[in-house]
C-alpha cells in the first residue's frame, strides 16, 4: 500500500467493558470513539484544562436543569468552585428556590392527561410535576422577600445574592442560590422578566408601590467589568438560552473597551439544539469565532446530548480527576453584598465600562 | 367486515398535484394529509378563528428571523394587525434596525471558515453574514438614542415605541420597529439585556450617567393588566424562547387578579425544538394546558418546523384567505407614546396589577 | 468605512407578502432568504436544473409518506418524469397499495390512547390510523400474487413492475406503484424484507412451496450496471433511509468498473435526521463527496424539514415551473417486463457488472 | 394544604455528586431526576428485568455504530448473553469486520475538506474517517468468500454465521461477526442488499456465475418462527432502521400464526430520531402497542441519546450489575452451522410458517 494519508493518523480505540469502571473511566475509554460519545469525553478533558488555567470560568444554565434534578450538581459545581459565575434562566433559579424551601418535584408521565393535571392544579414540566400552590406560596415569598429592599434598582447579581442570603438564613439548605451566597460566587439572570422570580418580584409592587425594580442594563456593564478586569476566561454552556448568548455578549462587549480581552480561551457547550435553524441556542462553537466570542486558538468542544444524560457523568468524572487541580486552583475572589461588587479586590461597576485602552466604541 | 372502529372517522385525502396552486390553495390540500404538513394547515385553520374571534392576539418571536429575512414578513403581520401584540427577543428587534437604517445582512454559507471571516470582521449566523463595523455603528446609534431619554426606568414596551419613533423619523423605512410604531402595536423584549440593544443601551451610560434603566418587570405588570383588560387572549409563538414564556406568563399572571382570564383561546407555534427534552421553548400545547396557561377547550396546534419554511407560506396564504376578516376585525386599540399604555381608552399600569377579583395571591 | 469584505456580496432580500402568490413565487422570493427557507428554494432551482441536464434522476423515498398523503404527489412525479428511477422502502410501497386498493388510512392523534387502538385492531402511524384487517387482506393479497409468479428469483426491480402491473389491471387506479408500471419508471426496494410487502411475500411461501424468492443483490448489480449504462446522475432523497444509500452505493459501485462514473452531478435531499449522531440518513452531501458519492463539482443541496410540509409545495411549484422543460426532457427509455430490464435499447444485466474500463476491483 | 393530588407521589431526588462512583451507581442515581437522565436509568432497569425473565432479547443496532467504535460493546454483549439475537444493519458489519481484519477507522473533523478527502481517497463518516483503498479489500475479501459458497440461496443468518467463522478461522480477533459466531448468536440483516456487505456479493457474481444468492424473504419466515418457538420476546433497539422494523416485525408476523405470541414483554430503544415527522425510527414505544408490537403492560423506555454516550454507560454498568444474573439465566440455545437452524434443539424453517393455532391469515 502506498503511504498513508496525513489524514489518517489516530485510530479509532473500540470501547471495551469492564466490571467496576468509575464515571472517568468510562468517559477516558470514549476519547477515541466518534460522535457525541467522543465529544462528551473530549469535554471532560477542556474542564480539567480550564481548571489548570488561570481563567474566570462562566457557566450558562438554561432548560428546565432544577425541575429535572440537577440542582445540587450544578450547587456542588459552585460550592467546590469548578465555576466562578453563574448565568441562569429564572426558572432554574425559581425551581431551585422551590426545593430549598423543603418543596418536591415530582415524577410524572409525558403521556399525562393535562386536563386531569389542570383540574388538580398541577403544572406539568414533560414529565415532572409540581403543585401550583406550592409555586404561589414561592411568589409571595419572594414578593415580601423583595418588599424588604431598598426602593432603588438592583442588578439581578446583587437582587440574587441577596435572595441567596435570605434564603440560607432561613432554611439552611443546599441549592444553587445559597450555594452561589456561601461560595461567594455571581449569579446574573439577564431575563429574570421572563420567570416566576420576575412574576415574585412583580408582585412585590402590590405590597410596596416602586418595589421591585431591577437594573439588567447595569448587569451588561457589570458582567463586561468583570472581563475587563480578568480578561483571560472560559465559557461553559447548558442548554443554550439567554445565559449562552449573555456569557458571550460579555466578553464582545469588554472587547470594546479593553485590548486585552480577546474571547473565550475555552468554550464547552452541551445543548440539543442544532445549528441548521439558524438560532443563537444551537449555534456552533466554530461560528462564535467569527463574533469574537471565542479566540480563535481556543479548546473548544460542543456536545450534542441531554444534560440530565451528559452533567451527571461529566461531574462525577471531575470529582474524582479534578479533586486536586481544584485544591490549587486560582480563582477569581469577589464579594457580592453590596450594590459594587468586586473581584480580587477591585471594584466592578455597574454604571460605566472601564476603560483600559482607547475605546473603539 | 364488522362495523367501523369509531377511531377511523375521517380519511387522509393524498396531496394532489396541479399547476398555478397559491399558498392558500396548497395549504388547504394539506389539510387531510400527515405529520407536520396537516399541522402546517391546521395553523392556518386556527390564525382565521383567531382573526374572527374578539381575542388580543399575541406574536412571539425567537430565532435569527429577522437576520433570515423574515422581518417584512412580520411586518406584514404586525401593519394589517393579523395581531396585535408583539413579544420577541432583542437580536430580532436589533437585526431589524440594522435593515431599517439602511445596512443588510448577507448570503453565506454554514461551511464558512470562520477564523477567516473573524479577520474581516464579519459575524456569522449559520448561512449569513453582517458586518461587526456596521453593528458597532448601531449600537452608537442606539446609545445616542438612549441618551437623549429621560433619567428614569421605562418598560421595554415604551422604549421601543420611541425607539420605533426615532427610527422611522429617521428612515422612513418599513421594518417590525417602524411598523409596530405605525400600527400603535406593542412591542415587549423581556430578555433585551441578552441582546445589542441591551448593549446599547448600556453604552448610553458611558455618555450620560445614568442612563440606560430599563424596568422590565414593569413590563411583567403591563403585560397581565393587558390580558386583565381584555381577557380573551391568542397565542402565536415562532421559535420558543423568552417570547414563548413570558406570553404564558402574562396569561397565568393575570388569572390571579381576575376571574375573567383562563388561559389563552388559541395557540399555534412553530418550533423546531422537541419536547422530550425538558426545556420550554419545546415543550407542547398540551403541557401548557396544566398550568393554565391555555383554556382546556383552546384551539391549538404545534407545527415543527423551520419558520423560514413555515411562515412565508402560511402568510402568503393568509394574504388571501384572511383580507375580509381583517377589514372587519375587531381589535384592541393602544396608545402607547407615554410611560403610562392604554387599551380601548383604559389605563394599563406598569405599577400594580387590576384587580378585577379578589386576588388569590 | 474600507473596501467591502469579499464575503459580503449578495444581501439578504426579505420575504414581502403579496396576496395571490403562487406556489413557485412563494419560494422564488425565498432564494435570498436564510436557513431552511433558502435551503428550500435551491431545492427547487436544482431539479429545474436537473431536468434541464441529461441525468438519470433517482428518487429516494423513505419514512411514512405513502401512509401521510404523498403517494399522489410521487406518483405525480414518475408519471411526468420528474424522476427516472424510483427508489423505496417497503412500507411507502405497500401505503400505496393499500389505497390503490380502495382502501384508506385516516386522520388521528399523537395522543391517542393505544391500549384502545389496539383493542380495536387500529394500527397508527403517529397522527394516522389505519386498520389492521386491511392490513390483513393486503398482505393476502400479495402473498396470492406472489404465489402465482414463476418459482425463481426476481429482483425487486421486475417484481415490483409485475406487482404494479396486477395492481393497475386490477384496479386501473392511481398510486405510486401503478404510476411506475404505466411511465415504465423501474422501483428498486432494497430492504423488502423489512416490509409488509416481504411478510406478503413470505407468506407466498405458505401457498406455494419455495414462491417469494427475491435477489437482492440482484438489483445490486442492475442498479449498478444502470449508471454505468447512463453514467450522468443526479439524487434526490426524501428522509434518508436505505433509499440514499442505496442510490450512492449503485453509483459508487458503477465507478469501480466504469472511468466514466464520477458521482451525482445534482443531489437534493429533504432529511429530518441531523449528522451529529453519524447516521446515513442524516449525513450531509459534504461528507458524500469524500466517497465519491457526489461529484465534487455537484450542485447540491440539503433541506432539513419535514416532506409533508416541503414536498407539497416544491412540487406545486414545479409543475409551474418545470413544464416546458418536462415536455422536452431527455429522459431514459426502459423496458421493464423481462427478468432483464433494458435501458434505452441496451440490456441492463442484474447477473455481472459491465466492465468498461479496466476494473479496479 | 388540602389533601395531595394523586399525582404527587414519587418526589424527584436531585443527583448528588460523590468520587468514586462506578457506571452503574451514576445510572442508579438518575433514577429519579428526570427527561433523558431519567429514561436511560430506566432502561438499566428495564435491561436487568429481561435478563432475569425467560424472553429471547433481540438487539436492534443502525447507525454507525461499528465504525465510531462500539464494536466492542456489542461484542461483548453477544458474548456474554445480555442478548440472543442480532438484527443489525450492514453497514455495521461490515465496518467490524474491516476492524476484525486488522484494518482502522480514525479520528477526524466533521468540519473537514471533503475535496481533499476524496482525493486522498478518504472516506468520512461524520468525525471518523478510512482508507477507500481497504475498504475496496473488504470488498474483495467478501467476494472471495461468497464465491467459495454453494449456488444456492442463503438467509443472511446463515451467510453471517458462515462468514463469522471464515473471519474467526482467519484472524482469531474479537468483534461482532466472530463474537456471534463464536456464542452462536444468530445475526439477521435485512437490508444486506443496502451495504458494503452486499456489495461484495454482488462482486462475487464476477467471479463465479450465480453465486452471491441471498433469501432475505427467507429471513422473515425464519425470524418469525423464532418467535412461535419461543414466544416470550424481548427488544433493545439502538439507533431505529430496519432492524428495529424487523424485530417488530417478527413478531407480528409470529401472532398471525400463533395465539402464544404477544408482542415483546420488554422493549428499550435509544433513538435520536423523534416520532413527530411519522418515521419509522422515531416511532414512540407507545405507538408500538397499536400494531400489538408489543404487548399492552410491557416494560418500555425510549432514550433520546446519542449510542455513542448511551451505550457505553448502560454496559458498564449492567457488567456489574448484571453479573450474578448472566450466569444463571434462561437463554436460548441456537445451532446455526445448516440451512436450517435450531433452537432449544427444535427445527426453526425458512421455507414455511409453524402453524401453532389456526391461522388468522
């Protein structure tokens, strides 16, 4: 045979079965394998490596993750700070909420009989339920939770870290929001609107007229300062969203006003959308180059799979080969409780852009 | 053979093939026939009882559509009121800007090498292209706008009638923004923090201070006093997302202050997402009607496909069958150039909900 | 602003609404649209083009569109000759013949109860019932027919137009198989076992000892020696399936004894499947050139909707667009009757492959 | 609070995430979180109650699964008896014997030149790539084989078996041909004629007049009888295609003949197609019931996963789960060197239908 092609030059490994692999093991044995399977143990390997680095790392969270039983991987991700900022829808929040207070989902059927469902008062999420009541209960919560701030707008980081902090002080319990409180880490949520903590929040202006008003033009600024002054970052995606295309927008935006920002070293999506629709939810890694979204030399890897299949295996492999990377890892410090936030000291505002080099704006 | 089974009522008629068939006449041949394609009809069916019905027809609208070339088409809808209330993210509204002032977007291609277009400075959206210069320049243009306001929160629904204003002074040209304001049609963006407009809106505070604050959850107030208004409701959604909910929203928000709503009379979307995944944007019609938010006995139907495809299609058809219908309809008129909306002559506050009923909140 | 980029060359023109637009309009004002909607409107300037060429023209055919209400549509197809070959699965040929048979397939839900269905021997294909007697007789049906042919094996190539021909005889109705046997279009199904035409055909074998035989690779080699007969081909696929492969496979094997094959030189597909999972049904028309498959110099085009909504509407268009072209096609001319297929006068072996270069195998 | 709804039962219990966990604890605790997660710990379950019952398990496999690297997998899932019967695609045979034969697939890009490709003479699938010129030595190899068998027709289950044994005489490697041989694990293939396995037969007609005779229809009569031998069935489908029709199949075509038979009592399918497009792949298990598929209060769960992230960790972790019960089950027992092969010591024909009640057809 005649010499080989360039092309041709790592061979494909055939998974093999054993008895007693653990979660990394598994994932290990699928980096030469095709498809999504490669693809998700490729993912395994760009976290270890962002973790090594010395980069902000933002997690984007959309899709119905908390409802689904994912709340306390994505607390323990935060807790044990494999991420230093968290990006959500507000039904992630608010589902999250919902148990910390000691309410349950359910399981259920997608086959439900949704009239029956209505009639009993129960919202159905495919095939997850939970009772109406219990949500009502949750809105009035945060409605009289939000009737106790200040009359002033909040940026949804600080709005959340607050709730995080109340929410702690009076339960005591594990989630993402006091996780996020006790871990010190940001939580923004550019379309808290469009939730049921916006649905909260509203409420609160029937208690308290002028309550509830939220500054999600200061959270743009505030999430680019925050770029502005760590410039080197990496982007980790569930499920696409408002918080996929926000963790973006970010590092396009303090690009404006620093050179030194120049996208995402790494980039890590798991979403089941798929490009061919043209939406920002499905949009390929590859196309985020040409934004400036990602560095052009950055790790990047996109998995095309379910996160209740793919974030449990992919966390319980980091548990076991991120343990010491994370000992040393160099994470980013903020403190949260005030109106400024800060990072490693510094102040991060959400007023007006810092501006390190001339603007190009 | 034995009597018929009471499940073999009505049989499927075969497409058939003639030459000179308008939209209106190959929908019709897809009434009786499978899949997406009957669905694709039946939506047709089910927007000409929205038409005929007294309902405030509300438009979601997620994906690149306006980047795709289809903002004339919603436009079209939003100039001869086939509806009356538009709720779509910030690219959609942005991409809209960007034509109306005179700028395109570009046919490219998915196989695009993106490190290449990221050197020329042009951002891609799966098969087309724009130029990231002409982008800044809106969002110059936005920020100047945005500076020229007044110092204090306005919900998105009275930004964008003034943004609509300034464009069309400006342009005289058609696009959603322009035909919104034209039509006195109202416009929410729930999520524009996660979008260029949010971006330029938080540039605005770079040249004044405080500029820039948007109160979106005014606009979670304004929304239910709408459907608080004017109780029976429809739903049209394209693509998901943010518009998708907080239309939902909108409708169970209102039922707590008023007896008089019950979810919406009709649904139709056109996704491409699937249910089986947990999220929102793909969740079905029927899992809507658990939490209410629509009427058990609505009219609904859930189309999956590419809203490039479906929509051109189904309002060319419309074009046809609906022309008497919209001469005759009756529909809710707005004033919205102040802070404070009105509908059919009443008042609709950003500030505390009607409360029509006692509250069960 | 600098010279334009080379990438931005042809603007985006949105789609405008016109009332009366035919079907062929419809999709010429979406050729500078994006996404599927532009993916669409190539598909049909590539069959105009392919009819305009000397290119044998085969037709893939998979997923449920006989039972969804296309046959008349494909029948359409072959009896104009739109298309030259006919490539199915088992089950769109035997829908087909179940209502050329009198019979019929009905409206349904995707929500029905199938406990019940099944009681009542209601077979449901998604949205469509059809019962399951019926389904009975048919395969009796075929099974009597099959009884009576000679005690040899036929392709499925002259089974199928003998098929077809008892059908027509029987019943003088339109369907996809009678249109193929009456425009002498041969129907190639290379996965007939996986049908109820094969269950007919096995059951043959209950009547008549050692009736049903079928050589498959067989219609390996006529499909084959067919290019290497008219080496200029071009592909059109509905739903992947093993019609696209078998299509590519007969062209690709044509190449290993004939310099002259060089691939389709058009190819057109209307897929749902996606290619991130590695499947062929999914595979995009890239990736075929890397086989050979397609001429790397081929006009192409993918579209990824469903063909109930796609079908229907490209081939109204067509029959505006396409009919000039139609009345002068230079289209292969085959005889279809004998054990031996003739395609424009020269034998067609299904015994060996015509060698007309050098072999490479 | 009022009494419970009977709809809130079983609450979701949220993932934990612990070191150290082994394939099948991470299954175990996506037992009760939902979507996806849920199904594929489902389907352990489902898995694990099969093994332990007295059904015949067919395993269904289409897609690629051979060439992106789960040969293996499915190797040792023969070999070890988690299933009995293969129906398999050819294109995933004939890719495990191009491994079986010391031959690759490599690591690739999906985003690759398929220009250049097909001038180095590459062939892609997706992310994976391999040498033509070794795939046209297959080819060769496969002829060379068929052409040493008798003039007769084979069923692809004993064509398979016999050329499972050529390649385990020849190579002594695992994969899934010597893996099936070796066990006696019967493979069907009903759409031999859609592969490079059947290309190679119809190569062998160049070598030897009339060889290369496959009696697919033949196949059907003997799966069939299969099942009114052994009634109680199972299914695993991956990947949907023929193979998951033919299993079905089956056993429809057993019902007609045996009053014994009742549809699979188990069936698991992991599946990326979705069901609302009406394809056969995508096809729910519900739907499956209508055509009495499977029986009415059979244990069923459908996965939406790619194979490739699915299937390596339902094996593993059934390897240790599954252990004490592999050694004690009831399997089949199968000789499947002759033209007719047996099972439990009886005699399963190709030429006729066991007519165990009176026939209904």
């Amino acid at each position: 045979m005649a010499k080989r092609s360039r092309f041709l030059q790592t061979p494909i490994e055939p998974f093999t079965i054993d008895s007693g692999l653990t979660a990394d093991q598994v994932l290990a044995r699928m980096e030469r394998i095709s498809f999504q399977g490669r693809n998700l143990a490729t993912a395994h390997r760009v976290w270890q490596k962002m973790l090594k680095d010395d980069v902000t790392i933002f997690l984007g969270m959309a899709g119905a993750l908390s409802a689904g039983g994912l709340r306390l991987v994505v607390a323990h991700l935060i807790l044990h700070r494999y991420v230093d900022c968290l990006v959500s829808t507000g039904a992630n929040l608010y589902h999250d909420l919902h148990e910390t207070r000691g309410q349950r989902h359910y399981l259920g059927s997608p086959q439900a009989d949704d009239a029956a469902l209505a009639e009993d008062r129960i919202d159905r999420v495919y095939d997850t339920y939970a009772s109406e009541e219990e949500f009502i209960s949750n809105d009035n919560w945060i409605a009289d939770f939000a009737a106790t701030l200040q009359l002033r707008p909040y940026t949804t980081r600080e709005f959340l870290y607050q709730l995080g902090r109340h929410l702690w002080e009076t339960t005591q319990q594990d989630g993402i929001l006091t996780a996020a409180y006790r871990a010190n880490v940001p939580i923004f949520c550019p379309a808290i609107a469009d939730s049921s903590i916006g649905m909260g929040l509203s409420q609160a202006r029937q208690k308290t007229p002028n309550a509830g008003h939220i500054d999600i033009i200061g959270d743009i600024v505030e999430s680019a300062n925050l770029i502005i002054r760590r410039p080197r970052t990496a982007s980790i995606v569930l499920g696409g969203g408002t918080p996929k295309n926000f963790i973006n927008q970010a590092s396009v935006q303090a690009e404006f006003y620093s050179d030194e920002v120049g996208g995402h070293r790494y980039a890590l999506q798991i979403v089941t959308d798929q490009p061919a629709f043209g939406g920002a939810s499905g949009s390929s890694l590859e196309e985020a180059q040409s934004w400036g979204k990602l560095a052009t030399d950055s790790d990047r890897v996109s998995v095309q799979a379910d996160a209740t299949i793919a974030l449990p295996l992919l966390t319980s492999a980091l548990a076991n080969t991120a343990a010491p990377t994370l000992a040393t890892r160099k994470r980013p410090v903020f403190t949260l409780a005030s109106r400024v936030m800060t990072v490693d000291g510094h102040d991060v505002s959400s007023e007006r852009f810092e501006e390190v080099n001339e603007s190009t704006v």
